[in-house]
C-alpha cells in the first residue's frame, strides 16, 4: 500500500480537485454498513476485534446525513491537506489518543497531515492503493470541532463515488479503525477527504497500515 508518489513528495503544494468535477454527478456507491460487508466495486471492511464492542453487538453505520451533506458541497474547491501545520500539544495528544485506540498492529503510511477548516469546508489529498492493500485512517479536530467525517472518494473526472466513510460521532473520525483496517478488492486511485460538519477548526489526518501486510 502506497500513497501516490506526488502526494508524499509534495503535500505541501497540492492543488485543488480538478475542475472537471463540475459538471459531473455526484453518487454514493453501496457503503458497507455491517462488519464484513463487502462492496463488490471497490473495497471491503474488515470485520474489526474490538474489545470496545460486545461481539454481538452491529459496528455502527454511517450516517447518510454525513454523505449528503459532503456530496452537496463537494463542487466547492477543497483545501489541501498539509505537513506544514502547527498542532497545539492538546491536538497532539488527542490525535495520539485515538490512534492508540485504532491501530494497534499497523504503522503510520507517510507523514501527519492537517488543515484548519471552517463549517462545511473539506480538505482533500489525491491517494492511491494497490489490490489487498488495507488502509486505517485516524482524524482528529481540534478546539471548535463539534462533528468531523472521513471518506474516500472515486471516479473524478467522471461520477463521483463514495467508497468509503466513517461512522463515527463527534471530533473524531476513522476509517477501518479498531485493530483492524479497509482492504481493497481491486487498485485504487482517488482522495482521501476530511469534511468539517459541524464546527471549525485545526484537524490532523494520519494514515496507517498493517505491518503484518507489508510485502
């Protein structure tokens, strides 16, 4: 699993989605709702072990308000996600908190990222993935973050599709959390976006993978 070489090299100079996007429709693909649930297009989620979760109890499901709301303003430019940021310790330690609970087993996949974002605003990075490659991604908001969202993204310049999304409440959001990570079915070529719902903010975004994967 690897981000796309110009992503890791020049994060810092990243350009906004391209404007092709503008005139093309926007569509969710078929989110996995249920641990083990696969979508049969793009990716599956990994059934997680988690200790926080009774072994009966059904992981959470995304909310569809968070993916209506993402599309609804997805034409408008993104920011780019930077190394550049400057976290206060809080951000920091909060960040560090989350992983811990997340990604036990795995490491990070590049460098932190970050952008301030205000209410209804994103931040993006263009990412790519080889076939079984499996990704846990960790966003953390800062001061101001009340509802935060993760999603990854397909299909610009054409349709534009939803693979995957966090189904988490609050400041903070993950995908393929909990000890365990998502596995794509097929390569992958598309963004990884953090979108401000609710509040505003400073937000860290690092993505990790499995050492036991690594080939």
């Amino acid at each position: 699993m690897r981000f796309a070489s110009r992503a890791l090299a020049c994060l810092a100079l990243l350009p906004a989605c391209g404007s092709q996007a503008e005139t093309q429709p926007l569509v969710v693909d078929p989110l996995p709702a249920r641990r083990g649930r696969t979508s049969s297009r793009v990716a599956s989620a990994s059934a997680p072990a988690s200790a926080l979760r009774a072994p009966d109890e059904p992981a959470p499901v995304p909310d569809p308000e968070a993916a209506r709301l993402f599309l609804e303003r997805y034409l408008l430019p993104p920011l780019p996600l930077r190394t550049d940021v400057r976290p206060s310790r809080v951000l920091v330690l909060a960040l560090d908190g989350s992983v811990r609970g997340e990604t036990a087993g795995m490491s990070a996949e590049g460098p932190r990222l970050g952008a301030t974002l205000a209410e209804g605003q994103r931040a993006s990075v263009p990412v790519s993935f080889s076939a079984g490659a499996c990704l846990t991604v960790v966003a953390q908001g800062g001061l101001g973050v009340v509802e935060l969202d993760l999603f990854l993204t397909t299909g610009e310049p054409g349709p534009v599709r939803i693979v995957a999304q966090d189904a988490r409440a609050g400041p903070t959001a993950v995908i393929g959390g909990e000890h365990d990570c998502f596995t794509f079915l097929e390569p992958f070529s598309g963004h990884l976006s953090v979108f401000m719902r609710e509040g505003s903010g400073l937000v860290l975004v690092q993505p990790f993978r499995p050492v036991t994967r690594e080939r």
